[in-house]
C-alpha cells in the first residue's frame, strides 16, 4: 500500500501549495499554526452527521509526503528549489484532536485540528 501512495503529497489543489511555499518562502513554516477540518452541511439533507474515519486519516497522515514524481512536477510547474528540498524531507510532525468515532457532530464543528 505504501507504494500506492508514493506521491501522496499531489492529493491536494494547486492552491494550497503556493500558499505552502507562501508560508515557507516567509519563514512562517518555523512557527506554529492551527487548521481546522470541517464541513459545509450535512449529507442527504439530515440534521446531524456521525464522525468516521479517523484511523484511516491518521493512516494516511503518516504515509503523506512527496515523492520524487512529485517533486519533478512540481519543479516544472515553477516551484522554488528550496521549498521542493524541504518538501521531499518533509513528514508530519505535530498534533492531532478530533472528534470521537461514532459522535455526532454538525456543520461548520471543526472535526479534525490539526
């Protein structure tokens, strides 16, 4: 499964990495930041929805990263080399709060903190 995900790290829209380089290009990746995981509504017009899929996540999580494939994209697509260096060492590092499996939780909760 591990090769499956050699490139993980592209599993994300464009945005999001510019505002990555964004951060790293101003120092800011040094310092500590919170990021809340939530959702919109609920599906199929219901009242409340019911948390799964943390164990997956944190899985995934430790499997995130940018493979060479990855880093040679994003290269092409004008990234700096010193943001493409950090981001093939790069490994998540920091803490996780969630909602409990099974729990109900609602609209606009944050579900995940990262």
């Amino acid at each position: 499964m591990k090769d499956l995900f050699e490139n993980f790290g592209l599993y994300l829209d464009y945005y999001e990495l510019t505002m990555a380089q964004g951060y790293f290009l101003s120092g800011r990746h040094i310092l500590k930041a919170n990021f809340d995981y939530f959702f919109r509504s609920n599906p199929f017009g219901s009242g409340y929805t019911c948390f799964a899929g943390l164990g997956d996540f944190l899985e995934l999580l430790q499997m995130f990263k940018f493979g060479s494939e990855a880093i040679d994209f994003l290269k092409s697509k004008g990234f700096k080399d010193e943001f493409l260096d950090y981001l093939k060492e790069f490994r998540f590092k920091g803490n996780i709060f969630s909602a409990k499996e099974g729990e109900i939780v609602f609209p606009y909760e944050p579900l995940i903190r990262v």
